[in-house]
C-alpha cells in the first residue's frame, strides 16, 4: 500500500475544520465550566496539573504526528490544540485569582477580560489596559509569559523533529511497499 505524498485539499480542509473544532470546544469549555466559586488555595494546585496536562497533550501530538502519513498537517492541528488549553488554562488562573484575590489585576477579570489578558500576554503586545497589580498576579503573569515563550520555542523544535521523523517513516514506507512489487 502506497502512502500518498500529499493529502490533497480535503486533507488539508479537514484538518483546518477539526483544529478549529478543538479550538472552540476548549473555548466553549471554558466558559462553560463552573469558575465562580473562589478557589485560593487550590488555584495554583490547578495551574500545576493543567501545565501537567498540556504536557501530556503535546507529547501525545508529537507520537501521532511522527505516526502519521501526514505529520505537517498533524503538527497544525497540535498547535490547534496545545496553545488554546495553554491560554485558557493560565485566562482560568487568572480568572480565580482575580476573584480570590481583589485588586490582583487593575480591573476585575470577567472570564473573557481574562482570556484577553492572557492573550494579550502570550503574543507580547500588552495594551495596558490591564495589568498585574499584585505580587502574585505579577509572578503568575511572569510565569505565563516563560512558558509561552518556552512552548513556542520547545513546540517548534519538537514539533519540526516529529515532521521529519513522520517524513522519514513515511519514505520507509513508500521505499518498503515499491521494493514489494
């Protein structure tokens, strides 16, 4: 059986709606879940094992994607998952703390004030119109920006290693099943 080379544009369409698909189920999962009850003392027990969580998410993207006869589309649609649960994790931090802790941020966080915020901070812009004002809500934004910046830096090596593995699986393949006939 020979793996095509190319996944054509229905591949390609697929891939774009299901990465959008994901996107906006953890969208909607974030707005949808219970958040309104003050959570201090396990806000940073939450912030732990989703970090532990998108973790275990992106090496799971990386096996499929050195398994798949598509690894560069596979690799779009990890972004597609790993950033969103990376952003909405730290916006739901942020959110808890907000509430748990008064006068953290320089307006009180509604969750999509939240999500901004964490946008905002992973794509460096900072507007300023929000801002950390405490020393726990400094650390926590500290915390997102080295972690965005070590999951765009650590995500692309990885994830370009995990194509070319893919890639190189794939020859094998190709080679192996010509060499058959």
């Amino acid at each position: 059986m020979k793996v095509a080379s190319r996944p054509g544009r229905w591949g390609a369409a697929f891939v774009f709606v299901r990465g959008t698909v994901i996107a906006a189920g953890l969208v909607t999962a974030y707005y949808a879940l219970p958040l309104d009850g003050s959570m201090a003392a396990d806000t940073l027990a939450w912030l732990v094992c989703g970090l532990l969580a998108v973790m275990v998410v992106f090496a799971w993207e990386v096996r499929m994607i050195s398994r798949s006869p598509y690894p560069r589309l596979k690799a779009v649609e990890a972004l597609a998952a790993t950033v969103p649960l990376f952003l909405l994790l730290f916006a739901s931090t942020y959110y808890l703390v907000g509430r748990s802790f008064p006068g953290t941020f320089s307006e009180p966080l509604t969750r999509t004030d939240a999500l901004y915020f964490a946008l905002t901070t992973f794509s460096t812009v900072g507007y300023g119109d929000i801002t950390a004002r405490s020393q726990a809500g400094r650390v926590l934004t500290m915390l997102q920006m080295a972690g965005g910046l070590l999951l765009v830096s650590v995500a692309v090596r990885v994830l370009a290693g995990a194509v070319q593995a893919g890639l190189r699986q794939r020859q094998r393949r190709g080679t192996k099943d010509a060499g058959g006939q």
